[in-house]
C-alpha cells in the first residue's frame, strides 16, 4: 500500500542519519502521552478562553454589518434623501469591499499573526462605524459602508482559520458554531438594542439614526482593545499581551497536549505561520469540491441576507411600531442560536455534516413556503411566517463552513479555501440586498419566490456534495493507495523527533 510504502521509505531515510526525523503511523501507532481526562480540561480551559474573544469580536462585526437594517425604521432614507434600492446599493458595496480584500487579507495575517492583524482591523471598522454618523448623502453613506467592508475583510476566514488551528476536526463544527454566535446573537440583539437607541430619538437634536451608529461603534471599539490585551497568540504561545510575557494562560504541559493533539488528529497542521504562495491560491480556486462549497454557502446565504435586512420593515408593515417591529425581528435569530449549535453538535457526533445540513435547508423551504403565502393570513400569522424564515439564519453557511473545514488536506489550502468561502457568503450578500425591491412592497411576493427557489437549490446541492463524498471514499477504499497527510517534524515529552503521518479520507 502507498501507506506504507511511505513510511518504509522514510525509514530508509532515517537509516543513514540519526538527525532525521523517525515516521510515525498515526493511525497504528498511540503515541498521545497524557490522559482523556487531561485532554478535557486543557480543552474545557481553551474553549472558555478563545470562544468568549472571537465570538465578541464577530457581535461587533455582525452589529456594525448589520444596524442598517435598523436605521432603515427610522428617518435615515429621508434625511439622506435617498430611496430603499439606494440604500441597497450601499449594503452591495459593504459586502464588494470584503470580497475585494478577503484573500490579500488571509495572506497577511498569516504573515503578521491573528493577535496583531485581527486587532487593527477590529479597530479600524469600529472608526469607520462611529463616523457614518456624519454622514449628510448619498455619497457619504456609500463611502463608508465600502471602508466598512474594507477593512472587515478577512477577519472571519482569519478566525476560523485559528480556530482550526487550535482545534481537532472531530471538535469544529461545534466550535465553529458557537463562534457564529457572536453572529446569530448580534442579528438578534441588534433589533433590541436599535430599539432601545432608536427610542432615544432626536436627543440633542442627533437623530436615532446616528445615535444608533455612534454607539454601536463605541462599542466595537471596546471590543477591538479586549481582543489586543487577551487573545492568545496561537498554539503553544498562550501568553496575551496584557501579560507582558510574564504569565500564560496554560502551563507547559497544558501547551505542549494543546499543539500534539491537534497534530495527531491532522499532521498538515501548523503552528508557525504560515507562506502562502500564489501557486497556492491557483489551486484552491481551481478545486471543483472547494467550488461546490463555495456555491452552497453563496446559495444558502441569498435569502438569509434579504430576510434579515428586510425582516424588520416587513414586520412594521404589519401595523407595528418601529420599537416594538425590532424588538419583535429578534426573535427568529434567538431560534437559530439554538438550532445551528445543536445541529452542530450533531455534526460533531456523528462525524456527518450533510444531515445536519440539509435539515437546516428543509426548514427554511417550508417557512419561505409559508411566508409566499402569508399574504392570505392575518397579522399574527404573518409575523409567525416571517420569524420562521428567519429561524435558520446562517444555518446551513455556518455548518458548511464546518463541513468545508474538515476537508481540506494542507493549511495552505485551508486558509484560502476560509476566505473563499466568507468571499462567497458577501457575494450571497450582494444579490441578496437586491431581492427585496421598493416596487414589489408591500407584499413582496416576487423576493419571497425567489428565497424559495434558492432554499430548495441548496438542498439539492447538498445532496449532490455528500453523494460525491460518499463515491470518493468508495473509491479510495477499493484503490487501498489512498493519499497520506504528513506534518512537521514535533518533538515528543520524551525529546524524541518524529513525522506524523495519516491516512485521508473525506467527511460527508
């Protein structure tokens, strides 16, 4: 077998110089030194470290992303003198700005360090937030949600892609969800805190609008200077800048079972930065199961995006005020909370995305459903059609960046494969601002058939991935030669120097 035959070679290898590094079979050999029980806490203490930052981070995001949908219930369009398909262009440029930027982004961080790039660019979009409250036109408003979507570029492919290094693949999609969080909780609690600034009114004769722009960036600003003074800089370095080198958040035992775990269960895993090459990016683009991913996700993310912006305004339209119409949008978010990390957990569990998926896909097939014929129903039924629509919100995104994660065989290809797929989430973005058109309200019949249609088409591309996953590994088990992930050499408690190695399959 080319399994073997590997390590056989590398054997021959090391044979003619003690300095070389002798193969390990990861999949025959126990070579874990330290117990279940050790591997529980180390990891318990890294979720209650690292989840807690990066989720706060992408609330900011997701708040400063996502508060136009807010300022819409106030008197933004007449202050601005501008029209709902205007203000659509605007949450299109948001989202350019971050496809534009997302590899280029990847790249230096990976160069610099998540801890140093992460923190500026928080920073950096929490300024630009504050001050789209000086806005006085239409062109104002569309410089700032490009520099919005500029400098967010790359910062969530950029956290996924440490998370992954801190993590087993039989631990993301749980991980990855919770992560998300800081996503679902925002779009929830942006309507309740956009409520409650909104309610301030003209104050000092400053309308809601801006109020709601100068605090939420406020506190983005905050979020940016806890994530510089607490993240820790990556695997085996768990000393935050607020330590001044003085202390770690683990022991260097704690450390050393953080770094091999992850080894061991994927040896391609790094924990140096890493090169990426431009003969890197090529091939990620040109890879047909990446593609597909990123066609998932771009499908899936169309209708969440129209929803969610339009959400709020479609409630109003019910005959509720604007305070209470946010308040009342919050509530399909809190329902995807729950639903993607239990689905999540799922995925974890059983080793199986697709399920997970396209459950998630089947939901919102029968809400879109019900919402295209809400126009018949009253009121409250109406209001129930749309919180449903948006009760899997990002669902089938954020498991399929799981899903995506796992399959990627080299960090190189990873890393680029994280921004392809966020890439693909703001391109969703872009032609999901446009399907809720001014001429087709207030019963919006043509945006609702249209999120339909797209929920069924990533059904079926769900399917047609996994079914793929499925030959493959088929394949590969009647071929016996399958292809072998090989990693770094690592040094052993012992001080021993070994290259771990292992065989690939895929996860459907």
């Amino acid at each position: 077998m080319a399994l073997e035959k590997t390590f056989e070679t590398a054997v021959k290898a090391n044979d003619h110089s003690d300095e070389e590094a002798a193969p390990v079979n990861v999949d025959e050999s126990t070579v874990a030194d330290w117990t279940e029980a050790e591997e529980r806490a180390v990891k318990r203490k890294l979720d209650f470290i690292l989840l807690p930052i990066l989720g706060l981070a992408f609330f900011a995001l997701q708040m400063d992303r996502g508060n136009i949908s807010n300022a819409l219930t106030s008197t933004i369009t007449q202050d601005l003198g501008i029209t709902t398909n205007q203000i659509n262009v605007g949450s299109s440029l948001l989202s350019a700005g971050i496809v534009l930027l997302e590899i280029p982004s990847n790249i230096l961080l990976q160069r610099v360090g998540p801890q140093k790039w992460l923190s500026c660019q928080i920073v950096a979009w929490g300024l630009v937030a504050t001050f789209q409250n000086f806005i006085t036109n239409y062109g104002g408003y569309l410089a700032t949600r490009v520099l919005l979507g500029l400098c967010e570029a790359g910062f969530i492919p950029g956290s996924l892609y440490t998370m992954s290094t801190w993590y087993k693949k039989s631990e993301s999609s749980l991980r990855i969800s919770i992560f998300f969080l800081g996503n679902l909780i925002a779009s929830a609690t942006t309507s309740l805190i956009g409520a409650g600034i909104l309610s301030m009114g003209d104050r000092y004769g400053v309308a809601g609008w801006r109020w709601l722009f100068i605090v939420e960036g406020a506190i983005t600003i905050g979020v940016g200077i806890i994530f510089i003074l607490f993240l820790p800089p990556k695997v085996g370095n768990g000393s935050p800048l607020i330590s001044f080198g003085q202390w770690s958040y683990f022991s260097r035992r704690e450390s050393y079972i953080l770094v091999r775990r992850v080894l061991l269960d994927d040896p391609a895993k790094t924990t140096n930065h890493l090169r990426i090459s431009g003969h890197d990016v090529w091939t990620t683009v040109r890879n047909p199961r990446i593609l597909l991913h990123i066609v998932l996700t771009l499908t899936s993310v169309v209708p969440v995006n129209a929803i969610n912006t339009y959400g709020p305004s479609v409630i109003k339209s019910l005959g509720y005020g604007t305070v209470r119409a946010n308040a009342m949008a919050s509530v399909g978010a809190f329902i995807a909370a729950v639903a993607t990390v239990l689905l999540a957990w799922v995925c974890d569990t059983t080793r199986r995305r697709a399920p997970s998926l396209l459950a998630a896909a089947a939901w919102s097939i029968i809400a879109f459903a019900c919402l295209r014929e809400s126009y018949r129903w009253g009121s409250g039924r109406k209001y129930a059609a749309v919180v449903l629509s948006m009760a899997m919100n990002s669902t089938v995104h954020i498991l399929n960046v799981g899903w995506l994660t796992v399959n990627c065989r080299r960090p190189q290809e990873r890393s680029v494969a994280m921004a392809m797929i966020i890439m693909g989430a703001n391109a969703g973005g872009i032609a999901g601002s446009q399907v809720f058109r001014t001429q087709d309200a207030p019963l919006y019949q043509n945006a609702f058939t249209a999120c339909l249609v797209l929920s069924a088409a990533v059904a079926v591309e769900i399917i047609g991935l996994s079914i793929w996953y499925l030959v493959s590994n088929r394949n590969l088990e009647k071929q016996g030669d399958g292809p072998v992930v090989t990693g770094k050499t690592e040094e052993t408690s012992e001080g021993h120097q070994v290259e771990l190695a292992k065989k690939w399959k895929w996860t459907w």
